[in-house]
C-alpha cells in the first residue's frame, strides 16, 4: 500500500509513532533503474489481535540513505519513526526523536533514514507478540 502524506497521522496512531519498535531487518537494491530500501519494523499494532505487527517500509527510487553503527544504535527506535515529504521526494527517518520537532531533523547528525520517490508499506500480524 503507498503511503500518502494525509494518512501519515492515522498510520502513526495504528503503530503507537513506532515507539520502542525494533528493526529487524534492511535490505538494499542498488541495481538500475530499480532503486529500494526496505526495512522491517517489529512495532506495537492496535489493529493485531497480538498487538504486534512487523511493517515493511519499501522506499523506492532511493536518492540518499544512511545506516551507520556505532555508539549510538538506530536498532531500537526509541523515538520511533519519522515520516515526512519535500520536493516530492519521502522521508523515513529511523533515529528521529520527538524533541527534533515536527520537521525533518537535521540529517547530517541522524544515524537511520532513507530519502526516496515514494513509499509503499506492508503489514504481517505477529502471532506471538
């Protein structure tokens, strides 16, 4: 399903912002002219029988990404998941935190995100939370 900027505050309160989510998994495809990060997101889903979903972000067209180890880690999403659009490309941002404000951080200090033309989202329940 492609995510649209007028649904980014219901897709946010489906998955609790993806507070204390867990990213479980990032692949890359770098081969022309398909370009795409997805990353799997283990998150809390008021929508799941368990309350827990695994979301799949696919961010196609990729134009910039960055996943850096390190001291700090973008694993846990302590602060959950940004989402936002400029000049018609999609923002996810990994490390993003709420004190960062309602606009994109600055991305020359975040360790996680991934800019695209657009992103398409999936969504499996987990069953055993």
């Amino acid at each position: 399903m492609r995510l649209q900027p007028e649904h980014v505050a219901l897709f946010h309160e489906r998955f609790a912002d993806f507070y204390d989510g867990v990213v479980r998994k990032v692949e890359l495809e770098v081969g022309v002219p398909s370009r795409t990060c997805r990353i799997e997101v283990q998150c809390k889903d008021r929508d799941s029988r368990s309350g827990w979903s695994r979301v799949t972000f696919s961010v196609r067209g990729m134009k910039e990404f960055r996943f850096e180890l390190g001291r700090t880690t973008f694993e846990v999403l302590s602060g959950g998941v940004q989402i936002d659009w400029q000049e018609d490309r999609v923002y996810v941002v990994l490390d993003a935190y709420p004190d960062d404000g309602p606009g994109l951080p600055d991305l020359a200090k975040n360790t996680a995100y991934v800019v695209g033309e657009d992103c398409e989202w999936s969504c499996v329940e987990e069953l055993d939370g």
